[in-house]
C-alpha cells in the first residue's frame, strides 16, 4: 500500500507527534504557531495560521495528506478538496482522543508500530501521575483560556487539571465542544465557585493576573486574596497533542503541588 509522504501539518499536535516517532521526514508544511519541536520552525515551510492558509503555497508543495484540528478550519480543508487535496480534520477534545488521533495517525500513515507504543507510553504515564496525584487535597481550579470574553477551559484541560490532583470548577462547561459555550458572561460566576488557584492560558497571549485580579469582586475569591493566580503557556496545554500530556499536565502538577504544601 501506497501510504502518505507528503503531509502538511495546519496545527501543531501532528507535526509534534510525527517529529517524536521520528517520521518528521514526511512532513513538508507546518502552522505558523508551531513551537514543538522547536526545529520544526527551522526546518519546514510555515504554511498556515489557524483559522486561515496559504492555499496556494500549500498547492505548491504537492502534498498527498493534509491534516487539521475541528470546525474551525472547515473552510481551509473545503478549499483544499475542492482542489483535489486529501484532507482529514481531527476532531478530539479529550485525553482519550488525544491518545485516539495519535494511534489513528499512524495507521493512515502505515506508520502502526511506531505510534502504537507511543500511544502506550504516553497514556502509561497520564495513569501513573493519576495515581500519584490522588493522594491529598484537591483545589478548586479556574482555567481562563481567553480573558475577554472569559472562557474557560476546554475538554482535556478539565480533565488533565482532575489528573493532576484539582477540581475544575466549570466542569460542565468544559463538556462542550465550542469556545462560545464556554464563555463566562457573568464574571460573578467565577466569584460564586471560588477558585482556590486561577491558572490562565491566553492562547498565544501573556497572561495577566494583575488585569484579572482587579476585576470588581474578585477579591472575594481564594485565588485571589491569597495571590494563587499562573500562567502556563498556550503551547503546553492548549494543543490537543502531546505537549498536553507531558510539559503541559507536568506544568499542572507543579502549580497544585504548590499549593497543598501552603
């Protein structure tokens, strides 16, 4: 069978999982957000943002797969098939479905024995810190992945902040599928739940906690009085690939380890 060789990567969770099973080689476009690996950046054509591409340039470089993340790049992959690409949008928004998109990756590639074991290792490892993390308190969590509008976090965040020893606190929000469900229009809401840490992600933007401590009533909350406001960056927990299950639920674990020694 004639598998893949050509592929552009429009976000980052592929080209990353491609790089660690070491089929980077295939690869012959990227997004421009990629920073996993951080060669990537060096060594393949920056191609697309996320909700938009260089159609053109992506034509040019003849690929026979073309891989994207959800809706919001619908209308990237209608253009491209109307073009005579093959394109396949991954839709995942859990732990499992990363695990799922890493395993299906491989068998579209005919790359199985590679994926299947790092698949393993990966969910091997989200179990074991599971168990470690189960031991002592759980704070309550609020994860901000925009601040305005506030949104909080998505599916696998919920879930990596519940494995990593926490408590989301909009955990019926993270069930759903799109950023607008998720949006907090009462900020009191947030006051009402009462976060002991507020961690912040802007996707792709510094996060604040300055800006977000000073929103009226907020000082009522735990977080807030007691200055438990942090950042961890986009890149590390906000991509449904790899980053999320390694630096980024590392990232969590350290930042609620900190708080349970206080």
């Amino acid at each position: 069978m004639d598998y893949p060789k050509r592929i552009v990567c429009l976000t980052e969770e592929t080209t990353e999982t491609l790089y660690a099973i070491g089929a980077e080689d295939r690869i012959v476009g990227i997004s421009g957000f990629t920073v996993r690996p951080e060669r990537a950046r060096q060594e393949k054509p920056k191609v697309s943002a996320f909700t938009s591409a260089k159609i053109g340039r992506i034509l040019e470089l003849e690929p026979d797969l073309v891989l994207g993340f959800s809706d919001m790049q619908a209308d990237i992959a209608a253009e491209l098939v109307r073009a005579g690409v093959a394109v396949h949008i991954f839709n995942h928004r859990t732990v499992d479905g990363i695990l799922s998109m890493i395993r299906t990756l491989g068998g579209m590639l005919g790359l199985h024995d590679h994926t299947e074991p790092y698949a393993d290792e990966l969910a091997s490892r989200v179990e074991a810190i599971r168990a470690k993390q189960a031991q002592g308190p759980r704070p309550r969590v609020y994860f901000e992945e925009w601040g305005d509008p506030m949104i909080t976090g998505i599916g696998w965040v919920s879930e990596l902040i519940h494995i990593a020893g926490g408590e989301d606190v909009f955990p019926e929000r993270a069930a759903e599928p799109g950023a607008r469900e998720r949006i907090i229009e009462d900020p009191n809401e947030v006051v009402a739940r009462q976060p002991d840490l507020i961690i912040g992600s802007w996707c792709g933007r510094k996060f604040r906690p300055e800006q977000v401590a000073e929103r009226p009533a907020w000082d009522a909350i735990p977080a807030v009085a007691n200055n438990a406001l942090y950042e961890v960056k986009s890149p590390l927990i906000l991509q449904p690939g790899p980053a999320a299950l390694t630096d980024g639920l590392d990232a969590l674990c350290e930042l609620i380890d900190r708080h349970r020694e206080v």
